[in-house]
C-alpha cells in the first residue's frame, strides 16, 4: 500500500462503512470513487444518530434511525472515515 | 538592520534553532510511519493505531485502529480504516503511552 | 526601503520556542515549535491543547499531550510566536495589575 487512497481502491466491489459528518454511517458496496472520496454506495443502510435530553430525568436518550437506500452519491467532504465493515466489531 | 542593501528581495532572518534541530512536518510525518499513532480529529474523536501510510492532505490509513469518543471511551475498533485528512487536528507519535486526560 | 520581513520568516524565527496557536471555533494550542511547512503545518512539542466545555463555555478544558504532535495547518487561524498562551497572559496581567496597585 502506497497511499491511504489504495485502501479504497482494494474495497471497491466490497461492503464498506462510511462514517460521515452529523452522525450518519453507511454500510454498503462501494461501486466507484473518486480523488475527492465521492463515492457510489449500493445496497446502502443508512444510520442517523440522534440524542436527546429527557427533560424530567435529565438522562440521554439515543436514538438510532435507519433506512435502506438502492444507491446513492455520497460527497468526499462529508466523510470523515472509511473502512471494509468485515473486519470491523 | 541598518545596511542599505536594496536588492528588492527580502533578507533571511537569522534563525533561532540551526538547521539540524529543525523538524519539518515532512521529517515528523516519515518518523511516525509503520509506529503506532493517535490522531485527533477536529470533533474530538481520537483514533490510536499504526499508521500504514499518508498523503499529501492527510488522508491517512491506519492498522488496528481504536476510536475513542469524547468521554475518552472506546466506541469501535477497525482492522483497517481511512481517515480522511480534512478532519485531522493533529497527528501524535505515541511514545509515551498516555494515563487519563 | 524598509528591509521587509515575510510573515513565514517571523515564525521561522520562533523554532525552538514557545508559540500560542489559535484555531478556528474557539480551540487553542500552545507548544514548543519545532518546525513548519509551506501550509504552516506545524511540528510541536510539550503541546497542551484549550478546549471550551461545550457544556459550559466558561469550563476550559486542557489537555497536556505527552509526545511530538503534528498540528494540522488547515485548522490555524492565528500564530503567537513567543507566548506562552491564555495562563502565561492570565499571569502577565496579574503581574501587571499587583505592579499598579
């Protein structure tokens, strides 16, 4: 491996997890990217992650929110990490 | 400095450290390599791990890397990850193993 | 012609000493420099990172990190060669204030 990039490369046609800004993780398979880190995901889930203060008890609630998409564009500025899911815990 | 040397470019100051203690990002960057590092990103999650390879922005791909939230606790390991450079703050050798804050 | 200094130059100067980083948002960095680059990335060490509590903005947070850092350029906003940051001014002025008084 020369390049932090060649670790995306070797994913491409995999199931990778994508940890973008605001929360949000993707897990699909990774079709196409670019110099940027835009990416084409399939078969996509997507999970929002949302807490919120319970007003009475003062506890954190988390909330985790998912959907299915079929394929989507993601753009390289929001991601902040990258890495094939199936080594992942 | 008092010397009329109106050559139109501007003089080099004399430096405060010689040439040789100087420690270029560049130089850091090639001694860190292959070691285990901490990188901190600008929301605050640190990632400890080896440090596989770098580029020119930053981007970064770790081996063994542990994310840790902004409690200090640990959230998820990665047998390989890519950091994406933009959200790098800072970049650690991890010499010293750290204790706590 | 006034001999003009670079602003590169100036912090050039300041290798091997202490120098007060003022990052976008509201973090701060002060450390020893040991060398920057053209995007005024910079090598530090004996760093020690001011977070506000994002809880309570009065909080300030410090973080002492034990081991050479690379600070990311990108984030910097403003560069203080030969301070000692927010406690060394805190202590200026004290100083300061008890010599008027």
């Amino acid at each position: 491996m020369e390049e932090p990039l060649d670790l995306i490369r070797l994913s491409i046609d995999e199931r990778v997890y994508v940890k973008c800004r605001g929360s949000r993780e993707l897990r699909g398979k990774l079709h196409a990217y670019d110099q940027h880190l835009n990416m084409i995901l399939g078969e996509v889930e997507e999970t929002v992650t949302t807490t919120e203060i319970d007003e009475e008890t003062d506890e954190e609630i988390v909330k985790k929110q998912t959907r299915k998409v079929g394929m989507l564009f993601v753009r390289g500025d929001i991601i902040v990490l990258v890495s094939p899911p199936l080594r992942t815990t | 400095m008092s010397e009329p040397t109106n050559t139109g470019t501007p003089q080099v100051p004399e430096t405060a450290a010689p040439e040789d203690t100087k420690r270029t990002p560049s130089d850091f960057l090639k001694s860190v390599l292959g070691r285990p590092a901490v990188v901190k990103l600008n929301s605050g999650i640190e990632y400890r791990g080896v440090l596989a390879c770098l580029d020119g922005y930053l981007n970064i791909a770790m081996e063994q890397t542990q994310e840790f939230g902004l409690d200090g606790q640990l959230k998820a390991t990665y047998g390989d990850c890519f950091i994406r450079g933009n959200n790098v703050l800072h970049i650690s050798s991890q010499a010293k193993r750290k204790t706590g804050l | 012609m006034a001999t003009r200094i670079l602003p590169l130059e100036l912090i050039d100067k300041a290798i091997g000493s202490q120098i007060w980083i003022l990052m976008r948002g509201s973090k701060e960095v002060v450390g020893t420099l040991r060398g920057f680059d053209d995007y005024v990335n910079l090598v530090l060490d004996d760093a020690i990172e001011y977070t506000p509590d994002p809880n309570d903005r009065t909080n300030i947070i410090t973080k002492k990190l034990d081991a050479e850092i690379l600070l990311n350029g990108n984030q910097i906003a403003i560069l203080v060669p030969g301070s000692g940051g927010p406690d060394s001014l805190a202590q200026q002025q004290q100083q300061q204030q008890q010599q008027q008084s």
